[in-house]
C-alpha cells in the first residue's frame, strides 16, 4: 500500500469527475482498489458526475480489475488532484514551506539560486484620468459596459466596497476621463481616499454585476498578498504571465490581470485552477478568492491611504493564453536530457535486434506503399506468418514471436479466411497460431490519436515484437497533404513504438498519376512526411509483362503441371527418362505423359491445361524497392503475386522488365485498347481464380459465394458461367440454392 492511502478519499474530492475523459475516471478506479479502497468509494464519488453516472456500473467494472505488472496507483489520483487545486503540505524538519525551499514537480520554472526582487517604481508625475483611461482601452471594447465601486460599508469598523456601477460603456467613461482634469470623483463618483476604489476586469451586460452578467471570460486576476512586493512583481515577470495590466494595489500587493481568453464560464473556471496552479507551483501564494470572473481588482489612478493605486507595467509576458500555455507546458516536458558522447563512445548501448534481417529492427517503423493490385494486404498476412513461425519473408529472415494483426478493411470471416488461405498457399504447417492475435476492426475504426491508446492498453501484456495495421487511410487524422497534420499522425506509431517497445508496419496507397521517374519514397500518397517518418519503406511497383514472357509463363505452368503429374503417377518413369531440361518445356512433357501414362489419364490432364495456363497468366509481376535507415540499401527484389501469395522470381526473367509505373501514359492508353478475346479470356481467367479460392474451403459453392468472390452481381456471374461453359449447376437444399461444381470434361485448374 502506497503513502497516498491516508488520504485519497480526500484527493478525490478536488477531483471533478464530471471533467474527465473515460480513461481517466477508469483510472480513478483501478487507482482506489489498487490502494485497498472500495467499489462503494468510487461509486460514491461518481455519482457528482450526474449526466454520465450510471447506477451499478462502477460495481461491474470493479471487478474487471485484476491487476498488472504497471498498476494504475494512488499517484495517478494525486497528481490528478494537485491539477486540480490540491496543494500538498510540504514540510522540511518541522518547519512549513518558504522562499528558500525548492519545490520539485512539474510546472516548476523558477529557481531560487537566481531569482531575485525587481523593484517597483512609484510614478512622480502621475495623471490619475490618464492611468485610468490606458487601463480601460487595454481591458475593454469601446462599447462593453464597466463595473467600478468608488463607494463603501462601513461594518464593525472596515470598509466593505458596495455594488457600485455598471450602467456606463469604457468610450462614455473614456471621454468623459478625458474631459476631467484629473478629477475622477467628477466622473465616478467620489471615492474615499482611505480605502482606494475598484474595477471589474471583465465586461458586464449593464444588468448587473454577478458572474451571470459577465458576457467575456476575458481575464483573471492573480493577487499575493503574502510575500514581498518586488518578489511578486519578479516572479509573474519570469513566469511570462500573459498580463494585460499590472496594478499596484497601494497597499501590499500587485494585481495582475490576466489573459485567459476563455469561451465560457466553464472553460474560464478551468483555466484559473491551470493557472494558480502554476503560480503556486513557483512559489506565489495567491488569495484563492479572486477566482470569480466578476471580482472586483485595485483601480488604477486613486489613492488608498496616502499610497496611489498605479499601473506599473501594461502587456508583458506571452501574448496570449495560448502562447503561455504552450511555452509553460514546453518548459517543463518530459524529453530527456542531452548526454555526452563521451560517456558512451567505449560501451555502446546495444541496438534493438533485427525484426527482418537487413530491413528492420524491432521497436522500430516500417512502411509498406503501393497501387491497388498489388497483394499489399496479403504481404503483409504474409510477414505476420513469416514473424509468427520465424520463416523469412520475400527471401528476409524474420525473428520468431507474437504479432498483431490491426484489421480495419475485411469483415471479421473474410480475414480468417485469407489467413488460412495464405498458410495453405505457402505450404507452412500452422505451428504457431497462438503467436497470431488478430483485432478486427471494420466498422469500428477511429483515428489512429484515439486509436494508440486503446491499442497500447490491450497490447500492453501481450510481449508483441511487431503490430501490422491494414491499412492506414482508415485511421488517418487530419489532411494527408499537410505536413504539419501528418507529422502528429505518425507520432502515434512512435508512442505505440515506445510504450510496447514492437515494430509498428503500416500500408498505405500510391499517389494517383503517373509514377515514373519518381524515386520509391515519393510515390506514397500525401505528405512526403509518410516517406521520410518510418525507419524502413517498402514500395512495391507493377512490371509490365511483354506477350512473350505471358506465354513463356503459361508454357512453363503447364509443364510443370505435367512434371508434377507424372512424378505421381508413374514415379519410376519420371526418375528414369524425364530430364531437367524437360520439365521446362509443355511439348516435350506432354510427350512423356502419352507414354508414360494411360489413355484416359492423359486425356484428362490434357484437358485441364487450359486452365492451368489461364491461372499462370493471371499472375501479375512487381518490383520491391526500399529506402533503410538503419541498414544499407537492397537490390531491387522481383516477385509474382500468385493469388493469394508473392513468390520471388528465382528464375530471373524479371530482372530486366520495365515496371509499369514508367510507361508514358499514352503508351498505357494504346495497350489498354485490348481485343475482345483477350478481354473475353481476362474474364474467364478471374472466374476461374474465385472458383479456385472458394474450392480451397471445401464447402458447396453457391452462385452468391461466387459473385461476392468476384465483385459482380449474382446475374453477371451467370453471364460469366455461361460464356465460360465449363460449370454445371444443380438445386440442392430446403432453400433451393444453386450449387456449381466443374462439368467432368472440365478444362480447369485442379487444385491437387
């Protein structure tokens, strides 16, 4: 039990449940049972929370907390209570807390080793209508109504400031200051000198002067009252408040009116707590009663018992909220600091060991771009298999351990279907599922700021080496062609990066338009910044395939289906005559299968030639080129995207090929005019993969599996079936759906 315990229950109470996101109240709970609290003291603080509470919520989510190796505990409730007001009672040997401590926490920018007063100079020739009238052009619009007191009660012998007014705009007041002759009380009323005069810092409605009749969260006042006047003035100086007037009160204490800029009372409550919070943090004890929008402050240009109320300096510090709050939060993050080469250059830190040999390490980035077409999903079910059984990876060995898979395209069924088709396909026994973790996300997605930590907190215990997600336009936040906006896109990789200590992978499309003459890193749709952010790009471009290297692989895909065949059939002939040379050429293979194999055999591996050509010439053939930060560059790697999986071309007949990208359009434009029976077999040769895909299932096709397969209406697909000619159909079930299967004399690829 931590040294919170005491009085957490205290903590809380400067908690607003109401003000904080989801995680932050779940926070709060894991918190309280960590420390031995229970479900009831949660629920009970809960229940302030009154649009959100839920009645026996907090008992079900109580009991989902089991603990971690990094608990949420008591300390997340402190510091979310001293950002909420709490001041801790700092003590040093008995003595409480004063100039000469040093106060350690966040938000702490002074330091007592060289801070020092800066004194403040009272004005000689000083024009009372003149201070006013600067304070008032600062502060207001000319038509904004001005609350000011000049009158008071006198009760059990002090001076109470009345109402006072709120009936008049700054311009009437500025004119007519204008017109007095450094007689204030001739346009005020007067004052009595003993006790000054004051102003409200923020413009009323001229209804009255409460918080409801403030119609601009504008300003806030910051007032010590308890330290040296020069102490004050320094410390709101070098904490660069965003002062817009700073008054000396007469007395013992500087008024500073700050620029907080809210855009509602709620948001100006808020910033206030932000704001005293800091002043304390850095050792300036302010009067926690100012906090009101509607307070009344020190007037400027009066005299309090003897003392003149005068402005001392007017826009100082940052320029605004915004500004400060930046600058105030810049100064005190969480880098760290900067270290000497020299401690180091004799005993390196080790480097994060390889993820994929030679391309990535693990805690690193990588990306994978390309076109449609191009198998990318599927490459990367590919790696996740490769990492998951420690294979390689387009010829790149993979380390071996658990992987995520992010999800965000196919429906939950489709994606278990694809992996298995790919381990089927790569001829992998599935000896390590359990290193595979999939989280479907179709439908569900957010962007990847919210998405990090979500995926952080389910990843946190897993002892995940790599997370793939698939892909990423889904989850992309802001504009992808602004810098500024991609740039925060792709620190959520690094946050995941760092807090899982895994390789993040990530796909993403091509830029639409002509690609050649584009090096690999500039062909990723967007900002350059998608190029440049990852430790590894891996860009895949199309070849363009000659009619004789389509007819070259189609001869080869029959002759290997031949070789294959016989190798089966009649062993002892294959072993015995067929030579190397052979295997590479269809005639000479059919010519062993007529002598090798019955009538009927080879009429019917014959027959299915057709197919298995069709199949070879729907292969499409890609370049894989890439840009490494952390390890020298690789040849150019070719592969076949054989549906569903990339194979490396180890014949080499790729290596020469010009990829697609850097054909001139109007080359494209003539190419695409085919003929209508190389269109005729295109059509042809997409039914037979869907068919071929569903096959794999080994369930009864129906005419809806093969249109949802093929991306077609249910008619298109009959359309196809009949030009095609080598499907039957039948009714079979109580619904009377129609099944396909191959006519006998199929010209189809077998499978087996």
């Amino acid at each position: 039990m931590s040294n919170y315990h005491s009085n957490l229950l205290e903590l809380i109470e400067y908690i607003d449940p109401s003000s904080l996101s989801y995680q932050d109240w779940i926070n709060v709970g894991m918190g309280l049972k960590h420390e031995g609290f229970t479900a009831a003291d949660w629920d009970r603080w809960s229940q302030k929370d009154s649009k959100r509470y839920r009645s026996g919520e907090c008992f079900t989510k109580w009991m989902g907390f089991h603990g971690s190796n990094n608990p949420v505990t008591g300390g997340t409730i402190y510091q979310m209570a001293v950002e909420n007001g709490y001041t801790p009672v700092l003590k040093r040997e008995g003595h409480s807390l004063d100039w000469d401590d040093e106060i350690k926490d966040d938000l702490v920018i002074i330091d007592k080793t060289w801070i020092e007063g800066k004194d403040i100079e009272e004005p000689q020739n000083w024009s009372p209508s003149k201070e006013l009238i600067k304070y008032l052009e600062i502060l207001f619009e000319a038509n904004e109504n001005v609350g000011y007191v000049t009158s008071v009660w006198e009760i059990e012998g002090k001076s109470i400031p009345q109402k006072g007014h709120w009936d008049r705009t700054a311009g009437q007041l500025i004119q007519e200051l204008s017109n007095c002759n450094d007689d204030i009380g001739a346009v005020l009323g007067d004052y009595k000198p003993e006790v000054g005069a004051w102003i409200r810092f923020n413009p009323l409605d001229g209804k009255g002067c409460k918080n409801d009749n403030v119609i601009d969260f504008r300003y806030a006042l910051v007032e010590s009252d308890s330290m040296e006047l020069e102490k004050q003035n320094a410390i709101i100086r070098e904490l660069e408040l965003p002062v817009a007037c700073l008054v000396h009160s007469g007395k013992k204490s500087i008024h500073a009116i700050v620029k907080v800029d809210a855009g509602s009372y709620d948001e100006y409550r808020k910033r206030v707590e932000y704001l005293y919070n800091v002043c304390k943090k850095n050792g300036l004890e302010i009067d926690i009663q100012n906090k009101n929008p509607s307070r009344l402050s020190r007037m400027p240009g009066v005299i309090r018992n003897g003392k003149k109320q005068f402005l001392i300096d007017t826009n100082i510090g940052k320029k605004d909220w915004n500004e400060w709050f930046e600058w105030i939060e810049g100064v005190n993050d969480d880098l760290p600091d900067p270290e000497s080469l020299d401690a180091f250059f004799n005993d390196l830190p080790d480097l994060a060991p390889p993820l994929i040999n030679g391309v990535l390490r693990q805690g690193h980035k990588m990306l994978m771009a390309g076109p449609s077409k191009a198998g990318k999903s599927y490459a990367l079910i590919e790696l996740c298999i490769a990492i998951a059984e420690g294979n390689k990876w387009l010829g790149w060995q993979c380390a071996k351990g658990k992987v995520m898979y992010v999800n965000l395209e196919l429906d939950r069924a489709s994606c278990f279907h694809r992996f298995k088709d790919v381990y089927n396909a790569m001829e992998i026994m599935p000896n390590n599922l359990k290193n595979i973790d999939i989280w479907n996300l179709r439908g569900k997605s957010v962007p990847m700021d919210k998405l990090a930590p979500k995926l952080i907190r389910r990843a946190q215990k897993k002892d995940y080496i790599a997370i793939i997600i698939d892909p990423i336009y889904k989850v992309i936040t802001g504009d992808e062609n602004s810098a500024d906006q991609m740039a925060h896109f792709c620190n959520q990789f690094d946050k995941v990066c760092t807090d899982l200590g895994s390789a993040v992978i990530y796909c993403h499309h091509h830029s639409k338009g002509y690609q050649g003459g584009k090096r690999s890193m500039d062909r990723a749709s967007g900002s350059g910044v998608f190029a440049r952010d990852p430790d590894a790009l891996i860009d895949l471009t199309e070849l363009s395939l000659s009619d004789e290297l389509i007819k070259h692989e189609k001869e080869k895909a029959a002759a290997n289906y031949l070789a294959l065949a016989i190798q089966n059939l009649n062993e002892d002939y294959f072993e015995e005559n067929v030579g190397i040379d052979d295997t590479l050429s269809k005639a000479q293979m059919l010519s062993h299968a007529r002598k090798s194999l019955s009538q009927s055999k080879f009429i019917e591996l014959e027959g299915r030639l057709d197919g298995v050509m069709r199949l070879a010439a729907q292969k499409t053939a890609w370049r894989i080129e890439g840009t490494l930060r952390e390890f020298a560059g690789f040849d150019p790697v070719n592969v076949w995207f054989d549906y569903p999986i990339h194979k490396i071309d180890e014949s080499g007949v790729l290596k020469d090929v010009m990829p697609e990208s850097e054909k001139a359009p109007w080359q494209k434009g003539i190419e695409s005019r085919k003929p209508k029976e190389k269109k005729k077999e295109e059509r042809q040769n997409t039914l037979e993969i869907a068919f071929a895909s569903l096959e794999m299932d080994g369930k009864d096709i129906t005419i809806q599996d093969l249109a949802k397969e093929m991306g077609v209406s249910e008619r298109t697909a009959w359309r196809r079936i009949k030009e095609h000619g080598g499907f039957d159909s039948e009714e079979k079930g109580p619904g009377k759906h129609s099944i396909l299967h191959r006519k006998s004399e199929d010209t189809t690829c077998d499978k087996n």
